[in-house]
C-alpha cells in the first residue's frame, strides 16, 4: 500500500489555512515556479486558479489540493515537500499576504524506501 506523502504541512500552515478557510471557503494551493515571489507556494479561492494539462496534484493538506507544473515536479519528485509559514509580507497574488505572513516550502530528499511507498500523483482530467 502506498502512504508516504509528498505533501505535508506545519502546525503553523494548518492554523493559517484554517484561518483562511474560515474568511474565504475552499482554498487550492500552486507551488509557483518562480514568478513574483520566487518558488513559493501560492494560496487562492478554489475556482481563481485553474489548473491544467500541465499540473500535477500532489496531494492534500486537510482537504485542500497541493498542484504545482509538470516541469517543475521533474525537479522535485524525489523530495518531501512541507508547507510552513514564516512571519513577513511575500510579493505574489496568495490570498494570505495581507495577514503578514506568507507560506513556505522546506524540503528534504526520500529515501529510496520511502520513494517505494509514495502516494501516486493527481491529473485534472482524473
């Protein structure tokens, strides 16, 4: 059975997605590829951002949807992703920004058991 995530979150990111689940409803997140703020993970409004062929659903943080580009999971793949938060205002179009803090990526290789056991990846057509 597969069960190792690629997709993990923070305490610190659930408070935050809690929060804003609360002030705006359903929530996406797209890991940018390097627009505006970086590589940072972006929050919107279910529907304000549409996904396509050329997205990979990584997983799910609480019922959320974690999406970035095809091209850009090539690179990442083989590492556990975890969404934190750190205090500062970032300079893209994520919905948490006027809070003051902004969502993060920290990552860390599998291990060649751990790549065995990951959690198989989601299309938009799926």
């Amino acid at each position: 059975m597969k069960n190792v995530k690629r997709i993990l979150a923070s305490e610190a990111a659930l408070d935050l997605i809690h929060q804003l689940k609360t002030e705006f409803g359903d929530l996406i997140f797209h890991q940018s590829g390097g627009c505006c703020d970086g590589s940072s993970p972006m929050c919107f409004v279910k529907g304000d951002f549409k996904m396509g062929s050329g997205d990979v659903g990584l997983g799910h943080i609480e019922d959320v949807e974690f999406w970035m580009s095809k091209d850009q999971f090539e690179y990442w793949q083989h590492t556990e992703l975890t969404l934190d938060v750190v205090q500062g205002r970032g300079s893209s179009f994520s919905i948490e920004i006027p809070s003051g803090k902004r969502f993060m990526i920290r990552s860390r290789m599998f291990s060649d058991e751990e790549r065995a056991e990951l959690v198989p990846v989601f299309y938009v057509d799926e």
